[in-house]
C-alpha cells in the first residue's frame, strides 16, 4: 500500500495534501474499481475508453493517465498540485542522483569473474551467492572482452602479504564474514523496501576440510563465447533498467536520495572488501614461496585414429586456507578440444 509512508525531508508536505486536498482521490484508490478498462487509440486523437461494469474510475488521458495508472494517477496529479515549484525541481534534481546510482554501484561492485573464482577454487558458494544478493549492480567490463580467470592470481612487487588466523580465530573471520555480507544484504533488502512503500515509481559458508580437488579448464568454445558476448550486454540492459526505475521515483527529495545512495555504496563496498580478502588469501597461497613452483607439462600425443589427443598445462594452485584447519592444493588443468584433422 502506496501514500501511506514517506520520506522525511518533504513527507509532511506530502501527508498533509494528500489529507486536505486529495481526500477523494486517495479513496478511489484504496476502493475504487477499474477493472475491464479497454482503450481503443486512434493515431493522435483521444482514445476512446470502455468501461467495464462497476467501474467508477475515469481516465484521464491529458494528464498522461492511462490503464495502468487509472486509480494511482489521479492521486499523483492532485498531490502534485498541491505542491510548490521549489519542491518539484529539488525532487528532480533527486532523480538524477538516483538515476546515476547503478553506474556508480556498478564501477564498485564485484566481477562475474571474482565472484566465479570464490565459488570454484575458494570454495566459498554460499558467500559468493550472498555478495552477489547484497550487491545490486555488478563490474561492467568492456562489451566481448574475455580475461584469463587466472589473470587475478598474479603476484604484484611489493604486495602486503594478507594476515591468515590461526585457530579459533578462523571460525571468528568466517562468523564475522558472513555477518558484515548478510548486514549488506539486509541493509539493501529495506532500501528496496522503502524504495517501494515511500515512493512511486513512474515507471510501470564455514565448510569441513576438504580433500584435493582437481579443476579443468577447457579453451574457448562457440558456445562460450557467445555466452561470454550476451553477458556484456545483460549488464548493461541490467544497469539501463536500474536506471529507468530509479530516475522516475518521485515523492523523494535530495537529501533522502543522498541517503539512499550512500547505504547503498556501504553494503556494496563492505560485501567488496569481503569478497577481495578471500581473493587475495587465494593469491598469496598461489604464490607462496613455502610451496613448490608451478610445473607446466605439456603432451602432445596422436593418437591411432589420426587426432591429437591433450595438450595438457597442470599448475599449483592454492586455495584460501582461511577458513580451513589444513591446506589441500587444487590441480588446474587446461585441456583443448581434439578436433579433427
């Protein structure tokens, strides 16, 4: 239910129109009927309306009324009426704050690769699934760009080496993980809440030692690719939603907008800070001097029908020993297609 609650900064403007001038209209929209409205349009002209019976909502189509809106319009125009130039262009200058905030979520929120890599070889599918709840946009990278997933495990000169927990105070981190992601996600939960009740959109884990595990990767395939070119694209029909619907709350002033986006910068940057702490514990066992070098074996072999069978690149790869009493190193394999000669 709409037009009961409000932002602070203008709310009591909007409360007491709604009271004082808006009082019928706001009982057709708790009561009124507009069902079985059938419009016909006829180029530039007024559409001519059917009513169905019971009905007792009329439309008005000057005022941008249409179907859709036959019983929320009528409140939004009178409240709208009642309500000062000034108030108006500070609720727009809010809009545009709004309509920028999945661009700017987007620049600080995690990489599908980032969050693939936690759930692969960190092993951490429950907190990659969280992050991705608690972050509502995700890193937009250039459009058919494809980066070596291992590209991030590269060591940097100079790097601080990341501070592991011994004992006890791993099951603390893993606790105290999981408590900063599901704050995030529950502090974007009623942004999206208030979001909906407040205002009017214009527009219609801890886990058990495990044993070694073995990951294989297979070069690029069709398939992949072009999986890999409608990602790209989602994101950005994602971020062009986002900022559809954001751009055309109303009732909101700036200040509450700032509000809005500010808790929603800090889920996203605390579910961040999470998500490259695992990484970088599976960084630094990757490049830990106190384990063997990486090997590469390569095998090029024919076999008796004529094709090459593997050509077979094995490496050390370490994973997070963050939340793990011991360490198991993971064999990755990258393993080409036989095609045919």
């Amino acid at each position: 239910m709409q037009f009961l609650d409000w932002y602070e900064q203008y709310g009591f403007v909007f409360a007491n129109a709604l009271r004082n001038n808006c009082s019928a209209e706001y009982q057709n929209y708790l009561y009124g009927v507009g069902t079985n409205i059938q419009a016909t349009w006829n180029g530039f002209d007024e559409p001519k309306v059917v009513y169905g019976p019971g009905s007792n909502v009329t439309i008005n189509f000057n005022d941008g009324g249409d179907e859709a809106s036959s019983i929320t319009q009528p409140v939004i125009q009178c409240i709208l009426n009642s309500t000062s130039d000034y108030i108006k262009s500070s609720m727009s200058s809010a809009q545009v704050l709004l309509g920028l905030t999945p661009t700017i979520l987007a620049l600080l929120g995690p990489s599908p690769m980032e969050l693939s890599l936690l759930t692969i070889i960190a092993k951490r599918p429950g907190l990659a699934l969280l992050l991705a709840l608690a972050c509502p946009s995700v890193y937009l990278s250039r459009a058919f760009e494809n980066s070596p997933p291992l590209k991030i495990f590269e060591e940097r000169l100079g790097r601080l080496p990341q501070w592991r927990p011994e004992g006890s105070w791993r099951l603390a981190l893993v606790i105290t993980q999981y408590a900063i992601v599901l704050g995030s996600l529950a502090n974007v939960a009623v942004l999206y809440y208030q979001l909906g009740v407040r205002t009017i959109c214009m527009f219609f884990s801890n886990t058990a030692v495990q044993d070694q595990i073995r990951i294989v990767t297979f070069p690029e395939t069709k398939r992949l690719i072009a999986l890999n070119w409608l990602l790209t694209p989602g994101i950005i029909i994602h971020i062009i939603f986002g900022t559809l619907v954001l751009s055309s709350l109303t009732f909101i002033g700036p200040r509450d907008a700032l509000e809005v986006v500010g808790r929603f910068m800090v889920s996203v940057l605390f579910c961040r800070g999470v998500l490259m702490y695992e990484i970088a514990g599976v960084r630094d066992l990757y490049n830990s001097p106190d384990h063997e070098t990486n090997e590469l074996f390569l095998e090029d072999k024919n076999s008796a029908h004529g094709k090459p069978e593997r050509d077979i690149e094995i490496a050390n790869a370490r994973r997070s020993g963050v939340y793990r009493r011991s360490l198991h190193v993971p064999t990755i394999e990258t393993v080409p297609i036989a095609t045919p000669q």
